[in-house]
C-alpha cells in the first residue's frame, strides 16, 4: 500500500488529489493537508472584487467533500521536511502543526511514500512596506476573504462618489517584483465598468501601475498575437483597451511603501515617485513560505529542496539573460534529490524569469516574475499524479508524463466587465508560455495562430461558463475528469 500527501489544496494540490484518487485502488491512501478548510476558484475573485458574486459562490467546505470522496484531510500547515527520517521515524516525513480547534498549535508527522508540495505561494505582502489588505486604503483580490474587503472599500467609494465626491483609483502590482499582472488587469476593467454601471465613472482617475516594461508583458514578456486579421503586439492591444476606457498608466514602477493614500515608487530611471489615491488593489509579491528541511542526522537540507520555492527538474545553472532557453524549464517537477518529492503549479522554482530583467539606474530590479497560475497549475499537477499513479502500478519508477512551460500553451480568458448583455472578456491564448526564439525566431517565440487574442461579449459568457464548469469539476461531480485543465 502507497500513502501519498499532498500539500496544499488550491487548483494544483486539489487536482492531483482528485485525479490520485479517481485512478488508484483504494488501498492505496490519499491523504491532502492544507490550513484552508474551503477550496475556492480564484479566477472569479475579481467579481467578488466588484461585488457581483458573493464569496459563498466560488468557494465550497473541503472536509465533506474529502469524506465523501476517500480522500484524508488534515487541517494543518507544513512546518518542516524530513524526506529521510530521522532517527525515531524511519519513514519520510513532514512536520505539520494544527490551525484549528483542539488540534491548533499542536505538531506531528505526516509520513509518506510520495509527496506532492502543491502549496503555492505565500502572499508577500510585507516585503512592501504598509502594503496591508484592508488598511491604507489598499486591497487584494487575492483570497475570498480579501476580495470581500476590496467591494466593501469599493463601495463605499462609489456611495462617496453618488454624493459628489471626486476619486482616484490605483490599479496594479505593488512590488518591483510582483506577478500575476492578469488578475490586477482583470479587476481594473471590471471595476472601470462598475463605475460607468453606477453612472460615476466621470468621478474617477483611474490609473494602472506595474512593474511591467510595456503594457501586455504579463510576466511573459509580451506577445505577438493574432488579433482578427491582423498581427497585434499584446502591448498594442492592451494600450487600445486601456485608451477605449480612459484608464492612464504607470510602467516600469517598483512600489516600494504605501502610505494612507499614498503609493511611493522607484522607476527605471532611477526616480523616486509617488501616486495618490483613494482606492488601490495592488498585487503583493510571491514568496515561497520559508519552509526548512532536515536529514535522518537532523542536518539542514533545505538547500536540496529549496531555491525559495522548491527545486525540480530545472536548469538552475546562472547564465546571461541571452542564453536562457525553453530547456532550462522542468518537464516532471520532481526534485533531483528526492525522487519521490513533487512540486507542480506555483510550488516549484522556476529557473529564471520569463520576461527581460532590467534594473533601475539606482540598480533595483524591476520586472515581473513568472506566473504559474491557472491552467499551468491545474495541467502540472495532473501530469505529477499520472506519473506517481503509473510508478505505483508498475512497482518502478515511470516519468512518462511531461510537460514544460516552454512547449505547453495556455490559455487566458480575462474578464473586461461583469454582465450577460454588457459584460467582455479579453480571451488570449499562447503557445508555449515560455517563448522558444529557436522554433519562432520571426513572431517573438510564439507560433501564431495559436497564440491569439479577442475581445468582446462572447468572451464574457465563456469566463461565465468555466466559472461554473470549474466549480463542477472541483466538487468531482458525475464525468468531472472529462472538463480538461
């Protein structure tokens, strides 16, 4: 009998649980661990950002449904690795420690066989001086619970603005180092159209601020896309949205303190800034979650499985920026040292960034780092599960399963504004996610095509869809593997 623990039940942890489970025997245990007691789709924040979904409308309890499915649940937080032992426990091990009820406080080991690090990042919101959700006047879409705070603050805003008053709203990443630009530039659109629904929108500055070099980088250093019958750069076609919209921009911008209303900025030139506002949701940076590792001697590993976050099949070797390539990226997410130690989705380190590194003149880095969410996450952790499954059958090990972000696509459909008659979605497909200047050299690493872009309401309905699709799928109702990642 295999015992296999998954950390973390977010869209990696939980998937590669649900595919386990669904494909093993059941004397094989399944086991997940995660300080959350809901899972919840995070895509569909952003609308709870803007108060059109309640929070009780992405999220569902995990421990009932666990239950239901032959799935062990452990509400806890990973405290330490111990994937040798150590002299009382022959057996790999994590040290987790209780968040609730009786159980709080209190530490014990969770052996393994296989283990799935699927616990994402941690949501670094103090490596930004003041950058706090709910104070300052700064928010986060970033959970549910922050998402319930962003319309309160919204609101209140736009119940201020019903009455006169004029605002200024900041939009964007809040560290020099930040990524998932794609949620911040979900909610700025969906809350530029909450303001005209509410019939204030000449009331308000609306402004983005990023870490971004152009508009449309996203972490990905941009794209070349189809766009109808025409060839579009992805900072062409954010640029039009934005000036459709009236929305101005900051580039470039490292905000390193937030201030009550206040955001102070370095820029690529090396100059201190500040922007004022008076509603700002500004995305923190992503960190891994500081754990530590020990041998059976109890000596400290942690650089064999921690590069901040865990270290895979990846080229880690420190080259030029001119010499990465697609083949730095991991294809199994198993650690090198430990082979039955995974990490998919945003859990894994990834070799470098994805977008050109460039510093300020005062020698501060500025630039996105690499997003891993969504369907990155969802894919990779179904590829980890497949290849644990087919290792447990067979009685070795098979790594048949691969995926690398430099020839995987993904596809993005990032809501312009919430409603079935007015609503828009920015629909965005690339292929790869890294891009491979060897096989596109002529339309910046991608092959078009597959990597496209287009706007409209129809976008809209099938955000609306997955919404719902995803929920389907994640309660593993009837048919739920046959919905891809």
């Amino acid at each position: 009998m295999a015992k296999i623990v998954v950390l973390g039940a977010g869209i990696s942890g939980h998937v590669a649980a649900s595919h386990l489970r669904r494909k093993l025997p059941k004397e094989h245990q399944v086991m997940v661990v995660s300080p959350n007691s809901n899972y919840q789709w995070i895509p569909s924040n952003i609308w709870v950002g803007i108060g059109r979904m309640k929070s009780k409308q992405i999220l569902f309890p995990l421990a009932p449904l666990y239950k239901k499915k032959h799935i062990g649940f452990k509400q806890a937080k990973a405290v330490t690795f111990h994937p040798e032992g150590d002299v009382t426990e022959n057996k790999p091990y994590v040290l987790v420690e209780g968040v609730v009820g009786d159980s709080k406080g209190k530490q014990e080991k969770v052996t393994y066989d296989y283990l799935i690090n699927a616990t994402g990042p941690k949501l670094n919101f103090e490596a930004t001086e003041g950058l706090i959700p709910g104070t300052n006047s700064t928010y986060s879409v970033c959970t549910y619970t922050h998402a319930d705070h962003a319309w309160e603050g919204l609101s209140a805003l736009i119940a201020d603005m019903k009455k006169g008053k004029k605002a200024k709203i900041l939009i964007g990443t809040g560290h020099a180092k930040a990524t998932c630009q794609g949620a911040a530039f979900e909610y700025i659109l969906n809350v530029e159209q909450e303001l005209r629904r509410h019939k204030v929108r000449d009331m308000a500055e609306v402004t983005w601020i990023s870490n971004e070099y152009q508009l449309g980088d996203f972490g990905m250093d941009g794209m070349l896309l189809s766009y109808g019958d025409m060839t579009m750069k992805s900072h062409e076609m954010v640029e039009m949205i934005f000036e459709d919209r009236d929305i101005k921009w900051i580039l470039g911008a490292g905000v390193q303190k937030i201030e009550n209303g206040i955001a102070h900025y370095e820029n690529l030139d090396g100059e201190k800034k500040s922007e004022t506002y008076d509603f700002a949701m500004l995305i923190p940076s992503f960190s891994g979650h500081g754990f530590k590792a020990f041998d059976k001697n109890n000596k400290d590993i942690t650089d064999k499985l921690f590069k901040g976050f865990m270290i895979v099949d990846a080229n880690y070797s420190p080259k030029p920026y001119e010499e990465w390539s697609v083949q730095d990226w991991p294809e199994t997410y198993q650690n090198p040292s430990y082979k039955n130690i995974f990490a998919p989705g945003i859990a894994f380190a990834p070799p470098h960034s994805i977008s050109k590194p460039r510093k300020s003149k005062n020698g501060t880095e500025i630039f996105p780092a690499p997003p891993r969410t969504g369907m990155p996450s969802g894919i990779t952790a179904k590829l980890v599960a497949d290849n644990i499954i087919d290792t447990i059958k067979s009685g070795k090990e098979q790594l048949h399963h691969k995926g690398s972000m430099g020839n995987m696509g993904a596809a993005c459909i990032a809501s312009a504004g919430f409603g079935m008659t007015s609503g828009s979605g920015v629909s965005i497909t690339t292929y790869p996610i890294v891009p491979d200047y060897e096989k596109y050299p002529k339309t910046q690493g991608r092959q078009l095509g597959k990597t496209f872009g287009e706007i409209g309401l129809a976008g809209h309905w099938l955000k609306l869809a997955l919404h719902y699709a995803f929920i389907y799928k994640a309660k593993m109702k009837p048919f739920w593997w046959l919905i891809p990642e």
